[in-house]
C-alpha cells in the first residue's frame, strides 16, 4: 500500500510527486488530492521482460478527487474520469503504453477526497485468459482444460450450491461446495460451519448465464484484486474422460488425481 496526502503540499497546488513502486500488485490511496501523482510500476524483474506485462488497475469504489491518465512522452490518454462510478470496472493496459499520471480536479473542499485504486501486473497470456473480449463465455477445449488445470490459481471439484446476480456489476457470484481441493493460490475457498464442509464463491461474467445444477464440475480459474475468477469449469465426468485419455496417450501436461 502506498499511501499520500495533498495537504502538506497546498501552497505548491501544481506540485507532480514522482511515485515508485516494486511489488506486482498493490493499492495507492492519496488522500486529499492536490497536483499530480506520477506513478512508476518497477516490478522487481528484467526489464527486458516489461514488454510481456500487462497492468490492470480497479479503482475503489469510492474514490474521487482525481483523474487517472495513461501517460507516454507527455500525451495523456484518460483513464477514469474523477466521479465515474463504474462498480467493480477494472482498466488494463500494456505496461509499454505507458504510465500512470494521476491529477487532482479542482475542489472547493479537498479534505473530503480520497483517490484510490488496486493495481496488478501479470503476464499478457494471463491478462488475456481473464479478459478474453472474444467469446468470454465458451466452453473451454479438452487441451485448454488440461492446460488449465496446470496453470491456474485454483483447482477444485464441487458443486453449484446457489448462483447470485449482480445486474450492476454485470457479475455473477457461483457459491460453490467444495468436494475435493487440487489447489488454491488464495485461501478463497475455507472451511464453514460446525459440519465442516468447504466453501467458496467464484465471479463471472453475467452473461455466461450461469444456473445452479446437479452434479460435480471442475472449476479452475485465477485470482483477480483477490477474487476468484471462473476459467474452465467442465462436467467432473467429462473431465475424468479427458484426463484419462490423455493419460493414456502420455499426453497430459501434469498429472492430477482425477478421483
């Protein structure tokens, strides 16, 4: 968390703070906006490897005071405007579009904003798996599940308990019962209740139209602004069949207990 106040610098209101920050994910919260903010992604890695980074941003839900630009040799592109209250929007670029260039609007009282935003950096092929403008809500391939299964932040064989539509936020949360735990990068999924079960919710898109139905899936996916979010979610019994084919073939990219 990088954390900055515009009140200690308001005789100099066209003040620009230089901004740097190593981690691949985090928040930045600058309170009572003033000037500008430039904000320097240094992720800890060569950077002969920037140009395979995307970075995603997700404002808080309540932020405002400020501007947000995508800045490249002094051209600005906006971002989000100050009082746009998109719920839950997230804005991803390539990291070598730019930066960011955050600027305080004018107030006529600034100790009530508060400009905020989480950002991650990840790799495009990750970007893209979580965003995929194309056909976000197809069935995933044999291959792609296979690979899925590897790759992703979490593994899980479960159950949909309940679906939950959120119109605004063009979400949909799947509360999912979990019956067999792969792998979680996130401990997104706990153990509840005096029964002991586990439990989880993964979010997707609303218009993949999901309902709550019989039977066990496997659900993989990845953790976005610390939220599980669905990849490929087969039939459990279709996976089982893949797996085995694939098995059987020396043709499975890790190995996995199907049962």
């Amino acid at each position: 968390l990088s954390s900055s106040s515009g009140l200690t610098h308001e005789s100099h209101r066209k003040d620009v703070e230089q901004v740097y920050l190593r981690c691949s994910e985090g928040s930045i919260e600058w309170m009572y906006p003033t000037g500008a903010l430039i904000v320097n992604l240094r992720p800890n890695i060569s950077p002969a490897s920037y140009k395979h980074l995307t970075v995603c941003i997700k404002p808080f839900k309540d932020s405002a005071g400020a501007n947000i630009y995508l800045e490249k040799t002094g051209e600005l592109k906006l971002l989000v405007q100050d009082g746009d209250r998109s719920p839950s929007r997230v804005y991803c670029f390539g990291y070598d579009q730019g930066g960011l260039f955050v600027e305080a609007t004018p107030q006529q009282d600034i100790s009530r904003k508060i400009t905020g935003f989480q950002y991650e950096l990840m790799s495009k092929g990750i970007a893209a798996d979580l965003h995929t403008a194309s056909a976000p809500c197809r069935p995933c391939s044999d291959t792609e599940v296979l690979l899925a299964v590897c790759t992703s932040d979490f593994v899980i064989r479960g159950s949909i308990q309940n679906v939950t539509n959120e119109a605004e936020e063009q979400e949909s949360i799947i509360h999912v019962g979990v019956n067999k735990l792969y792998r979680q990068k996130s401990k997104v999924f706990q153990l509840t209740g005096e029964s002991g079960n586990w439990r989880g919710q993964i979010k997707t898109l609303l218009e993949c139209g999901v309902k709550p139905g019989d039977g066990d899936f496997l659900f993989t996916g990845r953790m976005h602004f610390g939220e599980a979010r669905l990849g490929c979610a087969p039939r459990f019994k279709d996976f089982q069949r893949m797996y085995k084919e694939a098995k059987d073939k020396g043709l499975n990219p890790c190995e996995i207990g199907p049962d």
